[in-house]
C-alpha cells in the first residue's frame, strides 16, 4: 500500500514537473499599410499568441515575465527568397483568454497570464503601436531574456519609426512576388522549458502593385510553427508551387539556438550553374558571421542579400564581400573582436549568398561561422554544392573509374531525388530523362 502510495505521489510529482507553457505564433492576422516617408514603405502585422502548453504563460507588463513578438517579411520572386523588412519587437502587456488555435482553453488564465491551451490576438493597430515597440538588440531570443523597460521605450516618431521598414524598390516590379510574414514570439518562461524552437509562424500575404499594400484578406492559412524559410520549398515556383530542388538543413548551436539553411542549383543551359543559399537564424544569440561554401572550379557573378536595420539599432548594415581562394568561396563581416555591432545574422533574419560556376551539383559540406565567441567556432550543414573539380557525370561517385558502381551510386541518388542525379531538363523532377542523359554519359565514359 506504502509503495503504490508512494509510485502516485512520485507520478504526481513528475507530472506538475512537466506541466510547462508553450508560446506559439497561432496566427497572423492582419496588416496596416502606414504608407511611405522617403524611400522606405511601412507596415505592422497582427499576431495571435497560443500556449499549447499545460500551464499558464507569463504575461506581465513592465517586468521580464511578459513574450516580446518579432515581425518580418520576406519575398519570393524568380525563384529566389530573400528577407526584405524587420521591425522592432512588441512588448506585449496583458492576455486576453480565447480558444483561436483550437487547442482547449483551459481558462486557468488571467489578465497576466495566457492560460493553458488559450490564445491572445494582438492585432496590427497594436503591434504598430510605436509606445510599446522596443529594440532587436537587448533581446536573447534564445534565453528569452531582455531589457527592461526597453530602450527608446514611449517614444514615437514618423509613420515608419519602429515598425516593419521595406525599401520602396523591393516592392516595385513584384507583381508576380509572394511576399511572406513572419511571426515570432520570445518569452523568458517558455524558452526556461526548453520550448523556444517552435515559436515562429509564416503566412503568404496578398500583394497590391498598384498602392504597394498588403493584406491577408483571403489568403492561405498561417502555417504555425513553420518559419518563413520553409516558404521556399512551398511556394518558390509561385503561390501553392514548390520549388522541389530547395534543400534546408537544420543546423544546432551545441546548448543554444538553431539556424536553418536553404540551397539550390539552377542550370543556366550554356555549362553555368547558378548556386543560391538563405542563411537563417531563428534564435542563436551567438549569430553568424561567416559562410564558407566549397568551390573549385572559380566563381563569378556573386550575390549578397540583407537587411537594413533601423530606427535607433546600433547594427552595421555594411554589405558581406565574397572572397574566392581557389577552394572556397566566403562571405564574411567584421570579427565580434572587431565590432561588436558587425552585421551579423543575428536572431530573426536570414542572409542571401550565390554565385555562378561551371561545376554541376552534388551533396556537400558548408561551413557556417559563429560571430559570438564560444565553442564550437563553427558548425558545418549538408547543402547542394557545386562539385569538386572537372566533372565527368559518367563517374558519378568521383572515384576516376567509370564501372557499375558509378550506375549503382546514381540510382540511389536518383531515387533520393539527389540534386546531383537531377542531370536534365525538366529540373527539379527526377524522372527517365535524367536516367537516359546518365546513360548516355556513361556509354560515353570521360575524357
């Protein structure tokens, strides 16, 4: 009787340990359009905060125990993804107690506190209210920590002070341009129960060209959970059209944040191929300040994406230059020894990096660069990369011999829909075209 006592208490016991919030974007609901000043357009989208956890979430005003919520936008355009504005973060302030995600309420909430399975709306008017916006900077989003009362705190300016900043020329010529939104919430509580990876929403947004407005008036559901780089694999060829030759690996910081990388080849037809890479960050405060991608074959026509920060942030905006040294081509910024303040990927914002080669594509290592010191220095993702040297496609595993193995190595690839078996046109579907141009390569042999 003792011991099934006992087995209860202790069972008890663990389940209140493992009673813990679990703060999600539920939804993006809306957009204001706040115009233009200068060059640069303004907009602010709504959020809706969902515990899925089962116990209640902080949600204090004026102390560390309330979510700060991130907004920023991206744009996919021939097929390319890039980030194109960020805004300051908003301090939220008290929980209303609906039940929006689906998941229950539990109504063991209050106004400072969203309960167990409750969601919250903030809707754009509040999410572009500049009083309670606060800098990018003072927060952890791994840790969830973060400057309280937030620098620059009650201030207001212009219409485009804080809020989510676009450059007019990212919204021209984009009529055939999905933009993405991009929700994320950080919170001391939820990141102490080790909940911070899944914080991050995306929603496709319908795009006006002609008053360059955007609303989510009929457009696809938020994806909750999803970070808005996975929108390249969804809808890199257009709306509901995936682009399936995007790869993305996740990448972990040993005991702290996670990026995401994404990658692809394009056949230019005459020989070239045009290799595109996002590297995002979703919440490593240690960020990234370098990206090495193997090359061999000499690289040109290099490209490089960021964003602008603004509004008081102390960030560098300076642009990464590449650097080819025969074996690798790398983007860098200052070293953190150098300038704390260097554009790196800090949490929130992915960066665009391609270049052309005359190497095809293949699997490969790419070394990614943290900016804030620590251990380990740098950390390695699996990407589609070009192929070392000459390439002769009839020796498909690079061993200088042409012979069954090199058939057998590429029907594995093939079935794997390996960048590197997809060797013809259509591009992006592995089918008997590219099974017949491997034929006739290996009939052929190599030089």
């Amino acid at each position: 009787m003792n011991r099934l006592t006992a087995t209860a208490c202790l069972a008890l016991t663990a389940g209140m340990a493992n009673a813990t919030p679990d703060v999600i974007c539920g939804i993006l609901n809306g957009v204001n359009n706040y115009g233009t000043v200068g060059s640069i357009r303004a907009f602010s989208i709504g959020t809706t905060a969902c515990n899925k956890g089962t116990s209640p979430a902080n949600w204090i005003d004026d102390t560390l125990n309330h979510p700060v919520i991130s907004t920023t936008l991206f744009k996919i355009q021939d097929g390319r993804m890039t980030q194109v504005g960020v805004s300051f973060v908003k301090h939220s302030f008290a929980a209303l107690q609906g039940n929006e995600c689906g998941f229950g309420c539990a109504n063991d909430g209050s106004f400072q506190s969203l309960g167990s399975g409750c969601s919250d709306p903030y809707g754009p008017n509040l999410n572009g209210d500049q009083e309670d916006l606060g800098p990018r900077f003072e927060v952890n989003a791994f840790t969830g920590d973060y400057v309280t009362p937030p620098s620059f705190a009650s201030q207001f300016g212009n219409a485009i002070y804080k809020r989510l900043q676009v450059p007019v020329s990212r919204l021209q010529n984009a009529a055939d341009a999905e933009f993405i939104a991009e929700g994320q919430y950080v919170a001391l509580d939820d990141s102490q129960a080790g909940n911070q990876f899944n914080n991050a929403s995306y929603r496709i947004l319908n795009f006006n060209p002609n008053n360059q407005s955007l609303t989510v008036n009929g457009a696809p559901a938020t994806v909750a959970e999803v970070p808005a780089i996975f929108a390249w694999q969804a809808h890199g060829l257009g709306r509901n059209q995936p682009d399936p030759s995007v790869t993305i690996s996740q990448i972990d910081v040993p005991s702290e944040g996670r990026f995401y990388l994404a990658s692809k080849a394009v056949d230019l037809g005459d020989g070239t191929w045009r290799y595109e890479y996002g590297l995002y960050n979703l919440n490593s405060h240690r960020s990234a300040g370098s990206i090495s991608i193997p090359v061999s074959t000499g690289s040109s026509n290099h490209g490089f994406n960021d964003i602008t920060y603004h509004s008081g942030e102390p960030y560098s905006s300076a642009d990464w230059s590449p650097v080819d040294n025969g074996s690798s081509v790398t983007w860098s910024t200052e070293t953190f020894a150098v300038n704390e303040n260097a554009n790196a990927i800090r949490w929130g914002t992915m960066y665009n990096f391609w270049f052309e080669t005359d190497a095809a594509p293949t699997t490969g290592d790419i070394e990614i660069g943290l900016f804030r010191p620590g251990s380990p220095s740098s950390l390695t993702a699996s990407a589609t990369v070009p192929a070392a040297g000459s390439v002769c496609i009839a020796d498909f595993n690079n061993d200088d011999n042409v012979n069954f193995f090199d058939v057998s190595d590429f029907i594995g690839a093939f079935n794997a829909q390996d960048p590197g078996a997809d060797i013809a046109e259509p591009f992006g579907a592995w089918n008997f075209f590219d099974v017949a141009a491997f034929i006739g390569e290996f009939n052929a042999g190599c030089p």
